[in-house]
C-alpha cells in the first residue's frame, strides 16, 4: 500500500497524509475482517473515525502554518534580517499575539521557535523567570495551532495538594475517597481535543510525575477509584522558573519525564534584558489599567518616566503591569515618583531644613495635596457613617471594594478604628 502521496500540496507534511491513510486502513481492515462487533467496539471504532475526520478538517489549517514556515526556510541565501524585520515578518505571517513585544532577538528566536512548534502536537516546555510571560506564550501556542478553537485548559501544579493532584489532573469515581460525591472529569478530559498549560511543572510531586509521565506514553488516563482507560488527545505545554536538570540532579524531578515535555525547549529571557520593550508595555498596560479603572490614561513625570525606563523589574513583565495599575489608581491625572510602593522610590534628597515641609512645586502638585485631604476627609465620614463597615462603603459608593481598600491604606485609615462598639 502506498502511504506518501507525491502529489502533496506545497508545504504539506506528508506524515500527516501517511497517518492519516494508515489509520482508515485500519479501520476498514477491521470492518471488512471482523465476524461479529459488540457494542463496545462499534463506539471505538466511530470514536477512531471522528478523529480521523476531526484531523482531516484541521489538515489545511495546519498547511497555512506549515507553509509559512517552509518559506522561512526555503530562502538559504536570503539577506538576514534585523530584529525589526524580523517581528514585522511575524506579524506579517498572521501571528497571533495578545499585549506587544519588541525587537529583542532572544524574545524573537522563542517567538518563532513557538511559531514553527504551534501546528504540531509536540510538546512544549517554557522556562524563564517568574513573571516574564511564560503562560502568555502557553497561549500564544495554542492560539497559533491547529486547536486554537478547542479548550485550553490551564493548572498551576504549586497549588494543588500533594493529596489531590491525580484527583485534579485525571478525575475520579464516585466513592473513590472521602468527599468524592459524584463522579469528575479531570483537566485531561476537559482538555480532549485541546491543549492542557502545565504551570509550576517543577513542583510537582514525584507521584504525580510518574502518573504524568504514564498519559503521555499511553494517551490515556484512569480515574481515581476506576479500572476503565479513557483515550485523550490533548496537546501538552508545561512551564516553570525552575532549573529542572538540576531538579534531576537532586533527584526530585524524573529525567525521563523531562525528556518527555522538552521535546520543543523555549527560554523566555528577563524583562531587564529586553529594555526596548518597556515603553511599549507601559504604554500597553497604561491603556489597559485606564479601561479597567474607567479612567483616563495617567500622565507621568519626566522623573517617574526616567526611573521606569531605568527600573530593573526583577517581577519583570508582572511587575510592570502590577506597578501601571496601581499608578492608575492612586494618581490623579499625573502620577509622580510619589506613587511608587516604598520598598522601590528613589531615596529622596536630604533636605536643608527637614523641619519645615517644602511648598509644593508647581500648581498642579497643591491641588493634588488638597485632593488628598479632601479624600481623606471623605473616607473618614464614610467610615463613621457605616460604623467601619468597608463592604457596606463600597455598596453606597458603588465602588470596587478591592479598590476601596487600596484608598484607605494610601491615607493610613484602618476599618476597625471607625467600628461601633
């Protein structure tokens, strides 16, 4: 039988094609051979047929990618682009790509490692620093892929209990173990079809490694409390801050299992070693923060500006973001050094006179200072009106109580002290 078909269109996988040609040969050898089928294997065989209709429905939108890529690769004595070039061309290749990014090479080599990865099933394993964007380019994956309309599943594998990961990540029986109620489907089930973002993937357990390491040999997981395989087809992406050979070294992390996720390794570098995209994020997150705050975009002075620019974000890109909001909130129009946490303000000058407070340096400083005293003032009558209630203010003032909170902590005001005893 001939399996690879000559006549591809460019840039197809013939791997595909054979797969596909394989696997409905086998389905019709086992219609057309078997004497007698039981239910059971009637449901396996439409299950084999609607995934090989499902592949086959995906197969072009798997060539568009696959073709970009060829083109990539075609042009052996094609000029080098620049870094401008180079994430114009991404774009231009109908990239998908939610927030910005800039013209930083490393973060351009992991962008179009995770282009050329986003069309297959392989597995993907991002490392890089906490807050560099790593579930973003989980995200970034699966929205480039053949199953960017299927689920995506995301679990932090650091917040499960030791107890409850094979509960959480393949379901359980109804009965299975205290507090099992009803039966429960798993994230590997409920990512069928989909891609499944496994975050933290260095906390997990040794147990839980075994048991992950297990479905992507199979393809098949067994609920706690179950003998019955299920079959699931689902793309793995795992992430983590951590250095995992030395994890292996430690014995705390299975050497075969990293093998197994690092089939396509992306490295994220540090918000600190891509400079030129911090006035993009700024100006990204300073959009972002005013529609969620149903404000404008606040203004910042040369000298925040200048410290931001400046600033080395060992958050990185979270931090960045943390830091817009909060300047959105706590400023008027202009936000000033004044609006930063304390644990990151430049150490002010010592002053002359510290006895006497310096008069505010421009006009637009003193109104802030009497806005300040004024909302204070409001606070506090607030407060006493609903007798130290925060939830009750929130619900007459028809504000956010998260955000209430962050006003009285800028003016030193506590609930408990307005409380009626």
């Amino acid at each position: 039988m001939k399996l690879f078909n000559q006549d591809l269109p460019r840039g197809a996988s013939s791997m595909s094609y054979a797969g596909l040609l394989e696997r409905l040969e086998i389905l019709r050898s086992t219609l057309r051979w078997a004497n007698r089928l039981d239910r059971p294997d009637i449901e396996k065989l439409l299950r084999q047929a609607n995934a090989v209709r499902d592949e086959v429905m995906q197969l072009s939108h798997k060539e568009r990618f696959v073709q970009a890529v060829a083109g990539q690769g075609s042009s052996e004595h094609a000029p080098e682009q620049t870094p401008g070039e180079r994430r114009q061309a991404l774009l231009a290749r109908s990239f998908v790509f939610e927030g910005t990014f800039g013209d930083n090479p490393r973060l351009l080599d992991a962008l179009e490692i995770a282009e050329k990865a986003a069309p297959t099933d392989l597995p993907v394993l991002v490392d890089g620093e906490s807050g560099t964007g790593k579930e973003l380019m989980a995200k970034v994956i699966h929205a480039n892929g053949a199953r960017a309309d299927k689920a995506y599943i995301s679990v932090n594998c650091g917040a499960i209990p030791e107890s409850l990961i094979e509960s959480e990540l393949f379901g359980h029986k109804r009965g299975a173990f205290t507090g099992a109620a009803t039966d429960r489907k798993g994230k590997f089930e409920s990512a069928h079809k989909g891609t499944i973002f496994l975050d933290e993937i260095g906390e997990l357990p040794l147990q839980g490694q075994v048991k992950l390491l297990r479905v992507l040999q199979s393809h098949e997981i067994q609920r706690v409390g179950s003998d019955e395989t299920i079959a699931v087809d689902t793309r793995i992406v795992a992430a983590t801050n951590k250095n995992l050979r030395k994890l292996i070294e430690l014995g705390q992390f299975r050497e075969d299992l990293f093998y197994r996720l690092s089939v396509i390794h992306v490295t994220l570098p540090p918000l600190r070693e891509r400079k030129d995209e911090i006035p993009l994020l700024l100006a990204y997150y300073g959009d972002e923060a005013a529609e969620a705050l149903k404000r404008r975009p606040v203004a910042m002075t040369p000298a925040l500006r200048a410290f931001l620019l400046d600033y080395a974000y060992p958050g990185n890109i979270r931090e960045l973001r943390n830091l817009m909001y909060r300047l959105a909130c706590l400023a008027g129009d202009t936000a000033d050094i004044a609006h930063l946490p304390e644990d990151i303000r430049p150490a002010a000058p010592v002053r002359a006179q510290a006895s006497s407070p310096a008069p505010p340096a421009s006009l637009a400083e003193a109104k802030r200072a009497a806005s300040d005293e004024a909302e204070r003032a409001c606070l506090e009558r607030g407060l006493k009106d609903v007798g130290g209630t925060v939830a009750e203010l929130a619900r007459r003032w028809d504000m956010n109580r998260s955000h209430l909170q962050i006003l009285l902590k800028k003016h030193g005001l506590h609930s408990k002290d307005f409380r009626r005893h």
